[in-house]
C-alpha cells in the first residue's frame, strides 16, 4: 500500500506541467512539505494565489497546510484560516484524531481561550445552515478507517498458508465486492446533491475519502465501471475549480496498468520507471480512444 502510494506521488510530480497553470500551483502546494521560513513562505504565498486564482479559498489545502502553518508559528494566519475553516466549512473537533500538533495549543495551550470563543461561535453558526448535513458528513469521515480496517483484515487472510489459488481469486473478488459497498456510499451522497462532496460544494471532509477512490480503481473488477460513475462528477468538481488534474491522472495510471493504454493523454512513458511498466520495452502509451480522448479533454477545457 505505502508503495502504491509512493508511486502515485512521484507520478503526480513527475507531471508538474499539469494541464493549466492552476493545475500545476496545485501541485506545488500539495508536495510542498516546508521544513524552514523560505519554503513556508513559498507555500503561503503560492496558496493566497491559488485562492485568487480560484475567486475562492481551496479548503482541503488549508486543512492540509494547517499543521504547517503551526508548526512554522505563523499564528495570525493560523486563527484566520481556523476561523475560515469552522464558519465557512464546518471544521468539527469531532473529525480531530488528538495527536495534530496543533491540539493541545487549541485545547489547553495558548491558544486555548481564544480557541474556545472562536470554536463555539462559528460552529454554531455553521451548523444552523448546514444541520441536514450531519449523518452524511459523519459516513464521508467514516470511510476512510472504515476502508482500512477492511483492507487490512484481508491483508490477514491472504497471508494464511497453503491458500489454493482459487481461494485467493474468491478473496480478491469478496474485496472488490466490500470495496463496491464503500464506493456506493460515497456515490449516493455525491447523487443526493449532483457534486463531489468537497469543501466548497458540500463541507469540510477532514478524514477525507482519498482512499476509497483508490481501492475502487485499483481492483481489476471495478475500475472500469468506477471510473466511468466518477468522471462526470471529477467534471464537475474540476470546471468548478473544487479539484485539479491529479484525479483524471490517477484514472489513466490505473487504466495504463490494466491494459497499457490512456485515456486523458495525461501520461508520459518517461514518468515510469521501468520495474513500473506493463512491459519494460514500453517506448509510450497509446490512447484506448482518441477520438474520446479528444471530446474529454474538451470537455475539461485543455483543448
């Protein structure tokens, strides 16, 4: 898993061209991981750009950024994108594991008083516009470990011994099948309000959901059904400015693994190591459609 994950980051950086120049500002923002002033500095600035550029704040970045921006002590921007998180997308303790940097600042540190005030007010205000979204925000938090826990019991089973080969085909079609569960529940909240549930459309998943995504397109069995019930709704997201091309990458990743082809045009042989490829003598990957790929990509705008 932390291999599939590793992969799929360096892919994603290896395309830092993107396909717009917000795509690729996007990029920079997630990989930048700032250990000193100069690289934070970066990092805030890029992120104000983004937000100009999107005429509107990206709040999965913010949450994301937020250990950094403590960590760095930039504490005014701190309170303000905290603030910014619970009154305009629903920031809830609830959703908080306890070990982020942050916490025991805000909940018996220095910024415990101020915290405190902030938390109530702006929670309570958030929450009289947004009550009826409660039970489908706690299923969207919920998926994640939900996800994990499931994967990681059949991670058990398949290292039983003297498994037959037909036991583990039976193992992996019972995973696709519990992973299909996960991935309905993530669709029939996006039907209910004919969006992505992000930030911006719907609220502040601060467990996000990332992994169910992945395990639905990486299963032989359901990718391609997977990824034909999420592109509309990835359209959707991505016209609206809510998520960039990383999402239409991942697809082409998974489809190129499946059957050597792309989709997006998103891909470069070069962005492969050679141990990654569906054939080491690989030289580049063909469309499975181009005249698709040509109606996609104006679809998405890139052409």
């Amino acid at each position: 898993m932390k291999m599939l994950i590793m992969f799929f980051s360096l892919l994603f950086i290896s395309n830092i061209q993107a396909q717009t120049y917000r795509d690729s500002l996007t990029s920079q923002i997630i990989y930048n991981f700032p250990k000193d002033d100069i690289a934070y500095q970066k990092l805030k600035s890029d992120i104000k750009s983004l937000e100009k550029l999107e005429e509107k704040p990206n709040p999965e970045i913010l949450h994301a950024k937020l250990s950094y921006i403590f960590k760095l002590n930039d504490t005014d921007y701190f309170k303000e994108v905290l603030t910014l998180l619970t009154r305009k997308y629903g920031f809830n303790l609830s959703y908080a594991s306890g070990s982020e940097n942050y916490y025991n600042a805000i909940i018996k540190g220095d910024l415990a008083v101020w915290f405190k005030e902030m938390y109530i007010k702006n929670l309570s205000e958030w929450l009289s516009e947004n009550l009826d979204k409660q039970i489908d925000i706690y299923r969207l938090n919920s998926l994640h470990d939900k996800d994990q826990i499931q994967r990681g019991f059949f991670s058990m089973i398949r290292n039983v011994k003297d498994l037959t080969e037909n036991q583990r085909k039976e193992i992996r079609t019972f995973e696709g099948e519990v992973f299909t569960n996960n991935f309905e529940n993530l669709i029939d909240i996006s039907n209910k309000t004919s969006n992505l549930p992000k930030g911006n459309s719907f609220a502040l998943i601060q467990n996000g959901y990332g992994i169910v995504e992945l395990h639905i397109m990486q299963h032989e069995d359901t990718f391609d059904k997977a990824w034909q019930t999420l592109y509309p709704l990835y359209r959707k997201a991505y016209l609206n400015k809510d998520i960039s091309s990383k999402y239409f990458r991942d697809i082409d990743s998974w489809m190129y693994k499946y059957n050597g082809k792309q989709l997006f045009n998103l891909l470069r042989i070069e962005d492969f190591h050679e141990s990654w490829r569906n054939n080491p003598n690989d030289t580049e990957i063909p469309l499975a459609n181009p005249e698709q790929t040509k109606k996609l990509r104006q679809e998405l705008g890139w052409q």
